[in-house]
C-alpha cells in the first residue's frame, strides 16, 4: 500500500499523524471573508503584514554590514550603498517598505475606525492593533537614526526631548532613551538594540495576539452591510479566503512589491550629510513625512499659553488625541448596537483632515 | 469524636492555604522585582562624571568677521561665539530653548537662528519669535590676544 503513495502523501501523512494537520487545513477550508463594497479596505492589514516582512528579510541582511557605533555608522551605509553589490537595492527597499508600511498602517487604522470595526466584540484586535501601531512607528523612529546623519541626528534630539515633557518621568526617559544627557554614540548603540530586538520581540508577541483575535472572529462587516442583511434586504455574501481572497492578497502583494522595486529603483534613498554634534541645525530640516504634522503643529504654537510652555500643551495634546484612538472602541458604545455616531466619525474626520492639512503646511512653509 | 478533629483540621485549613498562597504571591513578586530591579539600574545611563566646563579657549576667535558666528565646543555641548555688526563679541549657549536643537547665526537679520522650528533669538540671547520659551544661556567673553576666552557667568 505504502509504496504506492508518492513521497509528498507520505510525507503528509507522518506530519498529520504527529500534529493533527487535518484540523487546520479543516479550520483553513471552511475560513470565509464577507464580500460587499467596503472589501477593499480588508486587504490593507494584509499588505502591512507583507511590508513587515520585508522589512524583516531586508533589515537581517543590512544586519551584515551595518556597525552602530558613532564613528563607523555613516560610513558602515555608505560601504552598503557604494560598495556591496544590491546594497543600495537592499537598504533602499527597506527605507521605502518602511514609509509605505506606515502609509498603509494609517489607512488600515482610518479604514477599521471609519467603519467602526472597533465594536464589541473586536475591541481587542484594535487595542492590539493601536499598539502595533504605536511600535511601528518607534520602529521607524529608531530606524531614522541608524545611518547616522544630519537630520536624523537632529530629528532625534528634538524626538527624545519631546519625551522629557512627559510629567514626572521626562528627564528619566529621556536618559533613558538617550543612553545620557544628550543624543550621541550612545544613543545611537541603544537605537539599534531597541530597533533590533526589543521591537521586534514586542511586535511579534502583539501582533499574534491581533492575527489570532483576527482569525478567531473573522472580518467585521460594517453596520451599514450587517443592517441590510439582518432586515433581509440585501443578504450578506461570503468568499472562501482560500484560494479567492487570498489570491487577491497575493495580488495586492505583488503590486506592493512592484511599487517598492520600482521606488528603489529610481529613487535610491539617500544617505545625506554626516551628522556633526557641533554643526547647528541644517535650514529646511524636518522629520520623517509620518511625523510632520506634529513638527508643524511645534512650529505653530506660541512659546508661553496661559503661562505654560507652548510646547508642553502641543504634546499633551497630541497624548490626549492617542489615548483618543487607543480607548476608542469603550468609549463609542453605539455601534455595539448597530447605530452609528456622528461624533466619533466627526472626530475620525477632523484628526484625519488635520494630519494631511499639517503635513503639506510642513512641506511648503 | 470523629467530627471534633475535621472541625479543628478545616479551620486551620483556611489559614494556611491563604499563608500558603500570601508566601506564594509574595516570592513571586519578590522574584519579579529581583529580575527587574537590576535591569532597570542597568538601562539607566551611569552618570559620566565629567567635570563642569566653566572655561573654553577659542584659538584665534578674534579672526571672527563681523556679522558673523561660529560654533565651538563648551565641553560635551555646542555654544555660539557671535560677533555683531559693530564688532563686539559675544558668546552663548548654541542649545535652544525650545527642544534642543543647535542654533546658527543668520546675517541677513543678524539674529540667531534655529532651523528647527524656527526660533529666533537678538544678540542678546534673548528669545524673539517663534517657539523658544526661554534665552539661550549667556556666556562670559574675554579677549586674551587673538584667542576668545569663553567662560561660564
């Protein structure tokens, strides 16, 4: 009997009797997506997830050549660029996969709160979620630093002084971050541990926290959809993920990878000036686009409010809008009861038109 | 006969499980500081130790144009030697006030300029426009032949 299987059979047949294959691939089989006009915004999550991997693959092999010490950093990048072969290649997709990770982040995130995905009983995908959200973008504040040039220097001296306006704690995270008073080799030492491996470790434990949460309740229809299905008007339909939607990920996937190959291509990310501690800040500095619109809102706000530092109140209001995102799904408690609030997609609006309207102020002024 | 020692056995039973559960609680929380404790000490930064600049010699800092600044260091930090329009030197702190960003002399408004967030600061150090809650820090200047002697007031 045995020899009349072929080797992949067999083979399939010693794993399932050790580790029960049959369930998953029965769990895998029966797995559906809803299917109506939002759908579109389900892919987003998925093709974040991919720019993390790339992010990965790309980020072990910069791993091989890059040395994060003051003295050899900048050069360490520049032997990647100039001398390694596909070293440009290989940095320049990561610095792209990065920023258009964050770009899809953002429109995963708008797209989950606009259609209020947030509702019981998913509260936890997007507690989780928020936190991913958080981590990615100190993955890409730490990344910033790593080649060690003038504006990431500077960046990341204004960053981590925004950290000392935190009441109480400030100055002991600033030194904290900082590895010491002030942003030098020893911060540069501690970027790298946090970008290397403290992230990641906290990445992956949360965000297969938010994949199984995802996995276990399935896709969240939007009240609009679930309404019309509920009065009979319009019954909801379902595609099964394997093969339909996840080929269409796997779609989604290689678009990704074409507009990434094509932005490496032709638009190698730069490496700039090497950062001196003693040159005074370079005209027309400003941080990473995702970042603008707080850098801007800085640059705004008056030195002294109601006597308080102007400063202090820019980023405890920016706390105040993240606690916002982060508490949403408990405290808009409508939708759990298929209504939808006005107030809190008002508000969704105003945050939104507020980060694009404060990012192109920051890029004309 | 029977039923006195389960009584006696059940009511000291109570106790000591919630004894057995407060030691267990309580090694477990003990473990937890004992790991933590350290790792947090060793991630904050020793203090260096180094001594307090309070003087810096500029070598041949009078060579300064007028109208003009120049960066040097004051110790681990960046200050600002500045000479006016009128040719007097003065020195400064080159951190700004707002979120420490290293600030520049900028001719065309003979001011002192913060390219982060756009500070603005007169000859005097003091805070003109723009986010910076505070002057920049003064320093002493003398002239010792053709070198600047900067020190702390």
């Amino acid at each position: 009997m045995a020899r009349g299987k072929g080797l992949s059979t067999t083979l399939y047949e010693w794993i399932d009797e050790r580790v029960q294959l049959e369930s998953l691939i029965h769990f895998m089989s029966k797995k559906a997506v809803p299917q109506h006009r939002h759908s579109v915004w389900y892919y987003f999550g998925g093709m974040t997830l991919f720019l993390f991997f790339v992010q990965v693959g790309t980020g072990i092999l910069l791993t091989m050549y890059y040395r994060p010490s003051a003295e050899e950093a900048y050069e360490s990048v520049q032997f990647i660029m100039t001398e390694v072969r596909f070293g440009w290649l290989i940095r320049s997709i990561h610095s792209w996969s990065a920023n258009l990770m964050i770009a899809t982040m953002f429109i995963h995130l708008f797209s989950v709160y606009f259609l209020k995905s947030y509702r019981k009983p998913r509260e936890l995908t997007w507690v989780t979620g928020f936190g991913l959200f958080a981590l990615v973008l100190a993955f890409g504040f730490s990344g910033y630093l790593l080649p060690w040039n003038e504006l990431s220097f500077f960046a990341t001296k204004v960053g981590t002084e925004i950290a000392g306006v935190v009441p109480f704690v400030g100055k002991f995270m600033v030194r904290l971050l900082r590895g010491g008073d002030d942003v030098t080799g020893a911060t540069l030492s501690r970027f790298y541990g946090f970008h290397i491996a403290i992230l990641p470790g906290m990445v992956t434990l949360i965000l297969t926290i938010h994949v199984v949460l995802v996995q276990r309740l399935g896709m969240s229809v939007p009240i609009g959809v679930e309404k019309a299905a509920v009065s009979g008007q319009k019954p909801t339909r379902d595609v099964p993920f394997f093969p339909n939607f996840f080929l269409h990920d796997l779609l989604g996937w290689y678009v990704v990878i074409a507009v990434l190959a094509a932005l490496a291509a032709l638009m190698p990310w730069e490496l700039g000036k090497k950062a001196d501690l003693f040159a005074p800040a370079p005209a027309g500095i400003r941080p990473e686009w995702y970042f603008v619109y707080m850098f801007q809102t800085l640059k705004f706000i008056p030195a002294k409010i109601l006597g308080m530092d102007g400063e202090v109140l820019g980023i405890m209001a920016f706390g105040i809008g993240g606690l916002f995102l982060f508490l949403v799904p408990f405290l808009d408690r409508d939708p759990a009861h298929h209504r939808r609030t006005r107030l809190f997609s008002g508000i969704g609006v105003f945050i939104v038109v507020y980060i694009i309207v404060l990012t192109i102020v920051g890029y004309r002024v | 006969m029977n039923t006195q020692p389960t009584q006696g056995s059940s009511s000291t039973a109570t106790p000591r499980r919630s004894f057995l559960n407060f030691l267990l609680s309580t090694s477990i929380g003990a473990s937890i500081v004992a790991i933590f404790y350290p790792v947090m000490k060793y991630l904050t930064p020793p203090k260096t130790g180094e001594p307090a600049t309070a003087s810096v010699v500029i070598p041949k800092g009078t060579e300064l144009k007028n109208n003009s600044g120049q960066i040097f260091k004051f110790g681990s930090k960046p200050g600002i030697l500045v000479r006016t329009p009128d040719g007097e030197f003065r020195a400064f702190s080159a951190i700004c006030t707002h979120l420490e960003c290293t600030v520049q002399y900028k001719k065309e408004t003979s001011q002192i300029w913060c390219a982060c967030h756009n500070g603005v600061y007169d000859l005097s150090g003091r805070n003109v426009s723009g986010p910076p809650p505070r002057p920049l820090e003064n320093f002493k200047v003398n002239l010792r032949g053709e070198d600047v002697v900067v020190s702390k007031g």
